[in-house]
C-alpha cells in the first residue's frame, strides 16, 4: 500500500473516539483507523485525553463501578481487534458489515456497482466498484460523504486517493471522481443523505439505487 495522505479530521476522530459519530461514518474510521498508523495513534491520543478528563471531572455524574470500568478502558487506547479478520483488501472492520460474506454486487451500469451495507434514516454505507477509467456522475452533496479507497486509486477536482485515503465532500464540494488506469478502484462510502446529481439520467435512477 501507497503511502497513506488524506486523513480523517481531528474533529471526526475526537467524534468517533467519543461515540457520538453516527454508524455509517463509525465504519468509514474504524477502517481507516485498521490501514493507518498515525490515525491509530491520533484516537489513541483521544482516547487518553478523554480518560484524564472523566478522571478529573467533579460533575461527570456516573456510577463508581462505570467509572472505573471506563477508566480501565481508557487507560489503555490501543484500538482493539477487530471481530473478523482482513479477507483480501477488505480489512476487518468491514468483513465485520459483511457478516464475514462476501460482498453482494448489484450493477449500477457502466460497469459500476455497488453493495449495501447498511442503510436507516441516518445513513447508509455501502462498498462502490468502479472500473478503471470510468467516472462517477457528476454530483454534489446534501451532507457528508466519506470515501475511503480499498483498491486501485481515483482522482477529482481535489487530488488523488489511493488505497487507505479518505475524502470527505460536503455541501460545498462538486465533483467528478474517476477511477485511475490500473486496478478496478473499490471504494468504501457513507452517507447521511442523498447526493445531488447534476444530470437527469442519475437523477432519475437515484430512488432506484438507494444514493
């Protein structure tokens, strides 16, 4: 694997650390966190803050025994292993959506595909296919969007992303992401609401494919 660039915010990872990130995004950092060194250390280093802080709180209203059991966990911010190990470039926290099966496909066209993980009123996380060489729509966001490349690489309007980068598209990002030359680019993507399709044909399949 390449040398790891983009990565996941400092608010986000004091968010996941927290559990107060909603699951779809959850899954997107915890397979980061899985791929990346330094992110593996940035949540530990918010996993102790947040220990010294309960421990040194007079109003943190939770029982002794609750305490000492976070403070037990706190006390040592290794991320913990995952339930399911790696499958190929599917690393453990995503074998773990997968219920240890593999991915179940469903053509988009073009060549693309994708496969749902999960999906509820706030949010859904899926895993896209995209051939080399084949872009996605055009489209803009309604909220957020984490992407996070398992395989092969693709470029936008704001750089490259290659195996265990993250992009993050919010309201104001506009783009158009196509697969680099090589390998198949295989994405893990979450979503807390639909995207913005600029053109019809999309747009009017979107209902059909759940983005």
């Amino acid at each position: 694997m390449s040398a790891i660039t983009h990565h996941i915010p400092d608010a986000m990872m004091a968010a996941y650390a927290s559990g107060n990130l909603p699951h779809p995004f959850a899954v997107v950092v915890a397979t980061h966190v899985s791929l990346c060194a330094e992110c593996r250390a940035a949540l530990g280093a918010h996993q102790t803050v947040g220990g010294a802080l309960l421990e040194r709180s007079d109003h943190v209203s939770v029982s002794a025994g609750l305490k000492s059991d976070l403070m037990a966990m706190l006390d040592d911010p290794v991320v913990p292993e995952p339930i399911f190990e790696r499958q190929g470039i599917y690393p453990g926290p995503v074998v773990e959506a997968l219920k240890g099966k593999p991915p179940r496909w469903k053509t988009l066209g073009m060549g693309v595909k994708q496969s749902i993980l999960s999906e509820t009123g706030g949010g859904s996380v899926r895993l896209l296919y995209i051939p080399a060489g084949q872009a996605v729509p055009d489209h803009s966001h309604n909220g957020l969007e984490l992407t996070l490349v398992l395989q092969g690489s693709f470029s936008d309007e704001t750089g490259r992303y290659s195996a265990g980068d993250v992009e993050i598209g919010d309201e104001d990002l506009e783009h158009t992401p196509i697969a680099d030359a090589g390998d198949a680019c295989i994405c893990l993507a979450a979503t807390d609401a639909p995207l913005r399709f600029n053109a019809f044909v999309p747009r009017l399949l979107q209902p059909f494919f759940r983005i």
